[in-house]
C-alpha cells in the first residue's frame, strides 16, 4: 500500500502522500495523515500506521551539532533516535539479533532521505525519490516531468496520480506538505520552479 513522494530544490523539500489504507483485499481511505511534521524534518511513511504514527507523535531527535555533516547526522543520531522510538513503541522487530521496521522518506535541510527497514539511510542521485507500492510509477512520473515549467505541488499531484491508476494500494486524498527552513506548510504558488 501507499505512494509517498518528495522533491527539492536544494532549500525547500515538498512532500505528497496518498490515503489508502490496505490490509489484504480490504482497503480504506484514512482520514490521518502520512506525513509529520517532526521538529526540523518532514517525515513521509509506508508499511505501517503505527510506525508512522510513532514517527509522528513519539520521536525525538537531538539537534544536529553545528559542524556536523547532515549524512553523517542521518544516519548516526538520526536513526539512532528512530530505533529509540520504535523499541519504547513495541514496534521494532527482531529476528536472529538483526533490527528491522519498515520504509520512510524524510526531508531534512533541503535533502530528502530513505530509511529502509534495515535502518540505512539512501538519498538518491536525483532531486526526487518515492517509496511504498506506487514508487515505480511516481518515480517515471517525477522523471518525465523533471526541468518542465510546473510547480512542484503539480508534479507531485501527477506522480501520485499515476500511482494510483496504476497500482491497487494507492488512492487519494492526496496531502502535499512543505518543509522550508523551520517552516512545514503548503506549497506555495511563487514563480514556477524547475524543480
């Protein structure tokens, strides 16, 4: 289930969810949200409510001391609070001493990141990347839009769009957040990016 997207400009990361909720053949339209807001990050999740729901109400993340490399801050204190959080939820899983959980996007100082179920941390080459059941149909969304004069809520719209015609666990309302600087908001409707 579910289509999580994010792009950026370098300074912004714009992020979109879906809202279906699947469990076997059965599949609703939830009312809460896929993406939190959580402090300085903008955190977008698929494989479990309740996980996202931990990221949302229930982590806590130490600021990133000044000096240190945002990768190296990801996947150090990040995740370490990540890991944190899921074990004092009952959420973490554990099979033969290895962690798991499940997969997220975060949008951190203009940077979006992917957090696999193995806890490592990914950002792609390109200024987009997508996750859950609709990934591969958003990322061609994303790619085929890529330097066209649209406003990034547009591409992000399309890609979620296309995912869900083309992928059962994927449906709207679509939610489209923005994380600019300190700020998480809609995007807004200033001069078309290339983004």
């Amino acid at each position: 289930m579910t289509c999580i997207v994010a792009l950026t400009d370098g300074r912004k990361v714009c992020m979109g969810a879906d809202s279906a909720g699947a469990n076997g053949w059965s599949m609703s339209t939830r009312a809460d949200p896929k993406i939190y807001r959580v402090g300085p990050f903008l955190i977008g999740f698929t494989s479990s409510f309740r996980m996202g729901q931990l990221l949302g109400h229930n982590l806590t993340v130490a600021p990133r001391p000044e000096g240190t490399d945002v990768l190296v801050f990801m996947c150090t204190t990040f995740v370490e609070a990540v890991r944190a959080c899921f074990t004092r939820g009952g959420f973490a899983r554990k099979d033969s001493e290895r962690e798991s959980a499940g997969t997220f996007l975060v949008g951190y100082e203009g940077r979006i990141f992917r957090i696999g179920d193995d806890y490592q941390v990914g950002e792609n080459a390109v200024n987009f990347d997508a996750c859950g059941s609709g990934e591969q149909v958003a990322l061609g969304s994303l790619h085929t839009t890529a330097g066209m004069p649209m406003r990034p809520e547009i591409r992000l719209e399309r890609a979620l769009a296309a995912a869900a015609e083309f992928s059962m666990g994927v449906r709207g309302p679509f939610r489209i957040e923005v994380l600019d600087g300190q700020t998480a908001q809609r995007w807004n409707d200033e001069a078309v990016s290339d983004v």
